[in-house]
C-alpha cells in the first residue's frame, strides 16, 4: 500500500506536500479569518502557517494528530500576527444581537482576549471537545471549561448593555 500525502510529506516530496497544503489551506484560512474578519489578514496568516508547517514537517511522526497541529500552529501564527498589528477595531455601532435576541458569537468574539476567543472558537465554530481544545491550547480541561463559560458570561454583560429583555443569552 502506497504512503499518505501526508506521509509523503514528513519523508520530504515537496509535491505531496504542496497537494496536502492545497487540501487543508481552507481549514487555516477559515480559522485565521474568524479571528481577524479580515481576508487580507487572513490570506497573510495562512501563508506563515503553510510556510512554517513546510519548515518544520519533517519533526513530525506519521502518528500525529495533524489536524490538531495545524490548529496550534495557526493559532500560534494567529496570536502573533494580532499582537504584530493590533487587535481588531471594534464599532460601537456593530449590533452582536440577533433577530431572535441571543448574542451573534461571530460577532461577540470580538470583545475577548486571544485567549478566551481561542477556546470559544474551537468549541462553537469547529465543534471540539473540551479534551481537545486543551489539548491544542496545552491547558487543562477544566480550565477550558471556566474559560468558556467566563468568555460567554463577558460577552452576555457587554453586549447586554441597555437590553433589558432576558431573551437576551449566550448560545
């Protein structure tokens, strides 16, 4: 039986390795973009990403888990690049409510830290298991969880503001 792109890769083949990159570009892509909102920074976060996984591949077993390495590694190249330029601009007129009253989490994110956005993206956007977001983010699963539920109860008082109504909830 033949080797895996993947496997390919680790051994070497620069043509596996950019076919492989092709297929999981997307993924970074989409990760980068729903912490910055910005294509432009997004594109410049996917190709530090795709530059250092080539960069360092070859340390890499044929048993990992890629899928989680390449969250960390773009959530790595993702911190960094936010803290090089600055975060995100917020508007005080951005309206993170929904039609049906519940906060928008794609809009809401944007009022975290790096960190507390890290755990809220990868558990709303990307459906991880506790296990697994502490697992990229090198923390404890219980922390994780308090992570979470500070990020939802943040977001819940800040954009609550002047909304009386109890509609109004983190999902």
């Amino acid at each position: 039986m033949g080797l895996t792109l993947l496997e390919r890769s680790i051994d070497g083949d620069r043509k596996a390795f950019k076919k492989f990159m092709m297929r999981n570009s997307e993924y970074i892509y989409k990760l980068a973009y729903i912490h910055t909102k910005y294509e432009e920074d997004a594109k410049i976060i996917m190709k530090r990403v795709i530059l250092y996984i080539g960069d360092n591949i070859h340390k890499l077993s044929k048993y990992n888990n890629f899928e989680k390495y390449m969250i960390r590694v773009t959530l790595k190249h993702t911190n960094e690049y936010l803290e090089e330029v600055g975060m995100i601009e917020k508007s005080n007129d951005d309206n993170y409510i929904d039609e049906n009253g519940y906060i928008d989490i794609f809009k809401g994110i944007d009022l975290l830290d790096i960190h507390l956005k890290n755990v809220v993206v990868l558990i709303y956007f990307y459906n991880m298991s506790y296990k697994d977001v502490g697992e990229i983010l090198n923390m404890d699963e219980s922390t994780v969880k308090l992570y979470l539920r500070n990020s939802l109860k943040f977001m819940k008082d800040n954009i609550k503001g002047d909304f009386e109504d109890d509609k109004c909830e983190a999902r």
